[in-house]
C-alpha cells in the first residue's frame, strides 16, 4: 500500500501556509448583505479533522467485522489506506463495484475497481452494457442504495473510511477465493461504521485525546467572533451528541462557545430533520437529561435535541434568503434547504486544498494547455480515415486522459476525464458557494457579493473572446477581485 501513503489530509497548516486555497466559489450571485443568519454544521464544517480519524474508523470497524460478525481474522492485517478513495464515488451493491459516474450517468472507464484493483474496461462495458447507468439503478435523492436502487453513493467525509474497508474485505475475499454475498457485506460494513459512530466509540476516543484528531480551530473561531461582532445571528444544527460537540467547541472557542450561538441543536437526524414535522425538540441539562417540557421558544444558551425545521421556522422566524447554512455533506445537509425552503446554501470542500494546489503547477498548467490544444487536433483529424491517422488520432485520445495528476485510482473529485462528476453536478444545484473552510469567510466584508465566473455555453463559445486554459486555480488575485468567485 506504499503508493496510497500520501493523504488529501494534510498536516494542520496555518493560514500563511495556505493562503492560495482561501478562496469562495460561486455557483449562484449571492451577496452577504442580505445575509442576516448564519447556520452550521459541526463535523467537517466548524471542527475539521486530522486523517488520523479515518485511521480509527477504519480500525474500529474492520475489528467489529472480525468480532461481531465473524469475519476472517486475516482482514486486521488490512491497514487504512488514506488516498485510496475519494468522495463522492458509487458503489454498486450487487456487484461489489466502487467507481466515478459523470453529470451525465457515464461511468469513468478505468475508474473501476472490485476490491483494490481496477476492473478491465471490457468487464465493465459487458457487465453494464456499455458505460450508462440507468435512472432506476442510481443512488437516491440521498444517495442512498434503498427502493430497487442498486447504486449507493458515498457524499460524506466519513465515508472514506467506509469505502477503503468495503474495498479492503472485497479484496481479501478475492485473494482466498472465498464465496460471499455482496450485498451482506456492504450491509455488514454499514453497520458497523454505523456502530463506531451510534455507539460513541468515535466520540470518546476524539474526546480522549482532542488534539490529535481537531484541526484550525483557531480559524474557525475567528469567523465565529467576527460573525458576532457583526451583529449576526448564528445557529448550530448537528447529528452529532452534545457532549462530543461541547468537548470540540470547548476546544475550538473555550467554555464560552454557546454564547456565541443563538440556538443550539444537537442529534438532529440530518435529512429527517428537514422533512419529518412529526419529531418535537427536546431541551438537555449541561449533564444530559432529557427535559419534557413542551417547546414554546429556542433560547440562547439552551440546548435542543432532534426537532425538525418546520418547527424552527415558525419558533424563529428564520426564512427564506436570509439565512445561510454551511455544511459539508451535499445531500443531508443542503439539498433540502436549497430545494424546499429556499436559504441560501455554503458547501464546505477540504478537498479543493489539494486540488488548487495541484492546479497552480506548472506540470497541470502545460497540460491543459496540451490538452485544449489536443483535442482541437483530434477534431481536425478525425476526418482521416486512412490507417495510419486513426491510430495517431487513438493514441492522442488515450493521452487526453488526466485522471493520475489527482488521485491515482479515481483522479478529480471534480470531473471525470473531461466532463463534471455527479458529485460536481449535485454540488453546482445545491450550493450557491463553496469553499475548503469556513476560514475562507476571514477574506471577505460582509458587503461582498459573490459572482459565478460567467463561462460559455456551447453554442455562445464562437461569440466570446479566447479565454485562458489554466482554470480558476492557476491565479490567485486578492480576495476582494470578484473574478476569483
């Protein structure tokens, strides 16, 4: 596994350090003037974490496999693999299959794997019956594998560990020729990453030893005081327990964190909570009990479990363009928002870090600009039907692919070959902006509207002038040049 060692998680860097990646993307105009109330999400969002987490996910899980559902012991010679997956990839259930889908259902060729090897490209196009999945076989709304879906998607951070251990039992099965069921092992592997979490092993290891498992907490702080020095209003809505969000904040801001929130609302049951009217809010003492007292008002200061955000509506009052809600998992925590009650939306992407990073070298620079010029070759060329010009024309398609300078099995998170993943599709709907941090919002005043980069479409490109090859990450103007966003 020595190839997989380097991680997208890298060391806890310090703005200086990273200050080419601390720009906000635009998908939708928004401006933060009309912004008066400011949501987040607490895990990925406001307490990021070092890749020592997925370690102990992945640890935990793979051992809950061995003991609790008597899986081999030989799968705990399986380590972690940091940079083996990245998010946003399918996993067909029935087929034990993980791989990368474009905008369009178009599965990537070469982006395949069973196990930790990639499937021929031949095996694929057999198997599927060519390279398109299906409406009814996709993942859900949620991404989810349920009601004749055959396909789940991974969208969640947390999920990479998921991923890399389905991956790692599959290819201990293959190795030992042993006869299994795939969709038991993805239920088994569900479960017991569920378990790490239900079950607080995770949060009492993270509370155990904060330290090494929270990054930026100084940064995501300073957005905190400089949205309250404005005057704003702020809400926290989390999945996770009280007492691991009161260990991190603790940590993050100090004892004095709930100030700075005027509701605070834990185990909410992200998506449920936007959708299901039926489950009431429920306030808890600083020691965890469970109060029964009906809610008439969300005070500052309190805490509130589960709810739902029909009830946060009308006991707030916070509706509509508001407000804007940050959060890291596309589906649970911004589709619905987006969609159906019309707040405006902050996708939180660590990954871009990476990606911009590898976008502003020279190598990426030289080949997309390759690239561009290459596929205006084969454009020109493919008229030729002689031999010898369709095996050149062969060669330059294959060397159009550029999947190995982002992740070796899977490449960008971003895009396949050349058109957007689904991953980027659903992030374009359901996020007006994006970003690596929160800490990006330190770069900004709150009169700033943010502007899409306004990009041809297909039959517009012969009327625009010649635009730059290198992409949004190549310069890095000040945050203030509109053009970034």
């Amino acid at each position: 596994a020595s190839q997989h060692e380097a991680s997208w998680f890298e060391p806890c860097l310090w703005p200086s350090e990273w200050s080419l990646h601390d720009t906000i993307f635009a998908n939708n105009e928004m401006s933060l003037r009309d912004i008066e109330i400011y949501g987040f999400d607490y895990d990925y969002t406001l307490a990021f974490y070092s890749s020592h987490l997925h370690t102990l996910i992945f640890n935990i899980a793979r051992d809950i496999l061995v003991t609790n559902h008597r899986y081999p012991e030989g799968l705990r010679k399986y380590e972690y693999i940091p940079n083996f997956a990245v998010r946003g990839l399918h996993y067909d259930v029935q087929k034990a299959l993980l791989m990368k889908i474009d905008a369009f259902h178009y599965i990537q060729l070469g982006t395949v794997y069973r196990g930790l090897h990639p499937v021929p490209d031949e095996e694929v196009i057999a198997m599927y019956e060519g390279c398109h999945v299906p409406l009814e076989i996709m993942s859900d709304f949620y991404g989810k594998s349920s009601h004749g879906h055959t396909m789940k998607q991974f969208m969640d951070i947390f999920s990479l560990p998921e991923m890399t251990l389905l991956s790692c039992v599959n290819d201990f099965f293959m190795r030992h020729n042993i006869d299994y069921e795939p969709v038991h092992l993805y239920k088994d592997v569900k479960e017991a990453i569920r378990d790490v979490h239900v079950k607080g092993i995770m949060y009492r290891a993270v509370e155990a030893d904060i330290e090494k498992y929270i990054c930026y907490g100084e940064q995501s702080h300073a957005v905190l005081k400089k949205l309250s020095a404005q005057g704003k209003k702020m809400f926290l809505i989390t999945n996770s327990p009280f007492d691991f969000v009161d260990r991190g904040m603790n940590y993050i801001v100090g004892k004095d964190w709930r100030d700075l929130f005027d509701v605070v609302i834990v185990q909410a049951d992200k998506p449920s909570f936007f959708n299901d009217r039926r489950k009431p809010f429920r306030r808890v003492t600083d020691k965890g009990v469970l109060l029964w007292d009906r809610i008439h008002r969300l005070e500052k200061g309190q805490i509130y479990k589960q709810g739902n955000l029909y009830e946060f509506l009308r006991l707030t009052g916070w509706r509509g363009s508001k407000v804007l809600y940050f959060g890291d998992h596309i589906y649970s925590d911004l589709a619905d928002l987006t969609l159906k009650h019309g707040w405006r939306t902050g996708a939180i992407i660590p990954e871009l870090r990476k990606e911009i990073k590898i976008m502003n070298t020279p190598e990426y620079v030289h080949m997309m600009t390759w690239l561009q010029s290459l596929t205006g070759l084969i454009e020109q060329m493919q008229v030729h039907r002689d031999p010898t010009s369709r095996a050149v024309v062969e060669e330059w398609i294959k060397e159009r692919e550029t999947k190995d300078i982002f992740n070796a099995q899977f490449g960008s998170l971003f895009r396949t070959y050349h058109n957007p993943t689904y991953f980027s599709r659903r992030l374009s709907r359901f996020a007006d902006i994006y970003m690596a941090s929160i800490s990006c919002l330190l770069n900004y005043d709150f009169q700033h509207t943010f502007f899409p980069r306004r990009t041809p479409l297909q039959h517009e490109a012969p009327y625009w002038p010649e635009h730059g090859s290198t992409g949004l990450g190549v310069s890095s103007p000040a945050p203030q040049d509109q053009s970034r966003v």
